[in-house]
C-alpha cells in the first residue's frame, strides 16, 4: 500500500514500482493484519470520558462489594459529589439496588448518585435527591410500601438526576473527558467515533464545546447533536441531529416499549413522545437535510419510529439515511418496512454478549420465545439492511473486536453473521451510514490511508478468540497514532 498525503495512491502485490521510491518511508509490518480503522457509531462521548474519572462498579460481583466500593470511595473523595457508573444488578450474585438509607448510612452529607449501566435508572442518598432537585412528585420515584422514596429513579426523575449530576462538571473536565475518551478510542483500534453529545436543556453548551477541540483529538469525530432543537443544530453547520434520542427506555431497567408486558414485572414500558410530538420534530429535521436518528428499542418504539419517520419524510428516508439505535426487539412487519423505507439501523453486538443467552436478564425480562427475536442481524442482512456497528458506550466498552467477537458468537446461532458481516458492520457500513463511503470504512486507492494494525487475522483465528486479538497500532491518514504517556 503506497500513501501520498494520508491518501492511498495505490495497493497491490510484489516490489514496491520504482516510481514510487523516492522519500519513500517504508514500514514493516510483517506478520500483522490491516484493516480499515474501526469506526464506533454510537458514543456517549463525554460519559465515555467520565468512565475514567467516576467510581467504577463495573467489577463488583457481590452486593456488599457495591456498598464497600462506594464507602472507601466516599472516605477519599474531593469533589462535592460521588458519582458511580457501570452498576448493574443483573450481574449481581445476590443482585439489588442499594436503598436510599443503606446510602444515608454511607454519608448523609455527601450527595452519592449511582448509575445503572443502561444510564435508564439510577439510585441516590437522600442528600443527591436534594442536591439534584429531584421532588418526591416526580414521575419514576420508586416508593415503599409506606409511599416512602426508595432512591432507585427512572423515567423522568432518572433523567432530571442524571443531567444534574452532568451540570457539576466545569469546562476542563468536560474538555478532559473529551480526549480520555478520544485516546481510550485510539487504544482500541477506533480511528472513527460518532459521538452523541448534548441533551434537551437549552442551556447545554457540550455541543459547542466538542465543536471547539475536536480539531485538538487524535481521531475524527461524527458528531450527533442530541436536542430537538433544528435551528441551533442548522446554526452550528452540523448535518445531523439526534443520536440517542430517547423514543423508549431499556430492557434492564424496564423501561423499553414493548407490544407484550414484561415476563417478570408489570407494563410493557414507556413511551416518550406522542406520534404528534414525533413526526413534528422529524419533518422539521428533514426539511432543513438533517440526518436524523434516535433510540428505539422495544417493537412499539420501532413502530413508532417507523411510522413517524414515513409520515414526515415518506421514501426519502432512504437518501437521508435516517437511522434507528438499538432496533433490539423488531418484528417481521417492522423488518419489512425497514427495508421499504430505507432506514439505517445502528446495532450493538455487545449487548447480547453481555445480557443475551439462556438465563440472562434479557431472557428474565422477555421470555423464551421473545428473545429468541432480540437484535436479529442475519435476519436483518438477509432483508438487503444495512447495518451499522456501535458500543453505546458508556454502557459496553468502546472495543469494536469484542463488537464482531459478540456478533460472530451470538447466544442465538441462527442470528449469527460472518467475520466479514461482522467486520463491516464497523468499517465500510459504518463509513456508509455517515455519507462517508467515498473517502473510508476500505482500503483502496483514493481513500484515506487509516487502518488499524492487529496481531492476528480475525479470518483465521477460531472465532471463539476475535475478543482476544491485540491491536498493535492506529494510523490516522497515514500518521502512527501514538499513546500518550499517561494511558
């Protein structure tokens, strides 16, 4: 592979052409495999960010080892508030959320707010409750027998908490975040992030602010606006609005709209927009040629997507590549309408790696016969979709081989896809549901020259082992990605 200015002049097979030799730096890379630069197209990028500053409870396996992890981190902590992520107890032995006095029995001065991995519910102390407004009238609080708060938030108090908790960053941290997460990219082989940013609150500036150094990061950013607001987005020059706009919850959390009540608790989820509030929002998006996408993971969040998305911009949807994230529990009819509409799913393999699989919380949350429907990507390809691959990190890790490991070695063999599916689904089909086929997501002369260098062939490895593969290095339009010394 010959490169002029982080461009691929030419590939091809036997001696370097003479022609070519001149200032010719040449690289040894013997024995390793290339492949285009992994792309994440679903990125919670400041949250991704704060997985490097907040307490991780991402390791704990036993309910006590939450409350000792958040006691010595609360015993040490400087800053005004203890925040905590990656809390799942799904993954729990004796698994449960901690209660809003066994919280107050760690600390009644300091505010403790705990995240959910999902990021759709979350438990706080009675101080974060006060410090975070959350009012006891809010829908989501989880009360007690005696209409006592809890501390275990959803919905709206969910998510009135979590943006509080975002507000008590200043600048530098937000802009620290940024390159954490950018670097934790680099690490992992990922050259490409789209990067969901921002929230619904007017007063939100993170959109500004990863506007202003994204030049400054080692990678390219795609960046996904995540308000309703059209003009501001317009304003800004950015050519897409959405990201994980949230149309429904999770299955963890109970909150994913689904067409059937849950297997293992009452509803069938929420919803968050009306139809009215929805294909509003889309066709005045669309009108201004703003690439839309949005969160829709239960089949009635799907179907409303789909029906929203039809009413305000009929077939072209299609040339808009307007996207669905997750698109987790789709029905044949859904399916069918995908492909008619021409709409972008952006998929997450991790997740059934993670809470896929006989006796995982998917199948606790859904039952047999559903999820053997969840995330169906073989069914999906063979419909003529294509799909997109993402981590949705924060909530799986930003590692784009352990994405093609989990799509490759699904729970459900007759969802499983080829490496090659596998591996596109974060190179060239994430190049395309970004416009940006032309210029990457392959290898081939007049593209960019940024390829990732791995240890082993995942074509030749035994699948089982893709999430072991090393990444040895990144190169960015021709230029080596260095670490910087403090990762």
């Amino acid at each position: 592979m010959i490169v002029s200015d982080g461009i691929i002049e030419r590939l091809g097979r036997g001696p370097v052409p003479e022609s070519s030799t001149d200032d010719l730096l040449e690289l040894d890379l013997s024995e390793k495999t290339i492949l285009p630069a992994f792309c994440d197209c679903h990125v919670h990028f400041l949250e991704t960010g704060l997985l490097e500053i907040d307490l991780d409870l991402g390791q704990a396996t036993r309910f006590e080892d939450v409350l000792e992890l958040v006691f010595e981190a609360s015993r040490s902590l400087s800053g005004s508030m203890l925040r905590a992520h990656s809390f799942d107890p799904d993954l729990l032995v004796d698994g449960r959320y901690p209660t809003r006095t066994e919280l107050d029995a760690i600390s009644n001065d300091l505010p403790i707010f705990i995240r959910r991995r999902d990021g759709h519910s979350c438990v706080v102390n009675s101080r974060a409750m006060t410090a975070l407004g959350v009012s006891n009238d809010l829908p989501g609080i989880e009360k007690d027998g005696a209409g006592r708060a809890t501390g275990v938030l959803r919905l709206k108090a969910n998510t009135i908490a979590a943006l509080a908790s975002r507000e008590s960053l200043t600048g530098d941290e937000r802009i620290s975040c940024f390159h954490a997460a950018a670097w934790k990219a680099v690490e992992r082989g990922i050259g490409v992030v789209h990067a969901l940013v921002g929230n619904k609150d007017p007063n939100d500036s993170d959109i500004e602010l990863i506007l202003e150094v994204q030049d400054e990061l080692p990678i390219e950013l795609v960046v996904f606006a995540q308000t309703e607001d059209v003009g501001r987005v317009a304003g800004l020059g950015l050519p897409r609005i959405g990201g994980c706009l949230l149309l429904d919850g999770s299955f963890s959390s109970g909150t994913a709209a689904l067409v059937d009540p849950y297997r293992d608790r009452e509803g069938r989820g929420v919803l968050y927009y009306t139809d009215d509030e929805l294909t509003g929002f889309f066709r005045s998006a669309h009108e201004r040629g703003l690439q839309i996408s949005v969160h829709a993971i239960g089949g009635r969040a799907i179907e409303q997507a789909l029906a929203c998305y039809e009413a305000a911009c009929g077939q072209d949807c299609a040339s808009a590549r307007h996207r669905i994230e997750h698109c987790e529990l789709p029905s044949a009819a859904h399916i069918a309408s995908i492909r008619r509409l021409g709409v972008a799913p952006c998929v997450q393999p991790t997740f059934e790696l993670m809470w896929g699989g006989p006796g995982g919380m998917m199948e606790r949350r859904l039952g047999e016969a559903r999820v053997a429907r969840t995330n169906p990507y073989r069914t999906l390809l063979e419909a003529g979709i294509s799909l997109a691959g993402g981590s949705d990190s924060y909530v799986t890790p930003m590692d784009s081989l352990l994405g093609i490991h989990a799509a490759v070695n699904r729970p459900n063999e007759a969802e499983r896809i080829s490496v090659f599916d596998a591996v596109s689904l974060f190179t060239s089909a994430a190049a395309w549901i970004s416009f940006d086929e032309g210029r990457r997501g392959t290898l081939e002369s007049g593209k960019e020259a940024s390829f990732v260098v791995l240890g082993e062939d995942p074509f030749d490895v035994p699948p089982d082992s893709i999430r072991d593969i090393a990444v040895t290095g990144l190169y960015g339009k021709g230029r080596r990605l260095v670490l910087p010394a403090w990762m």
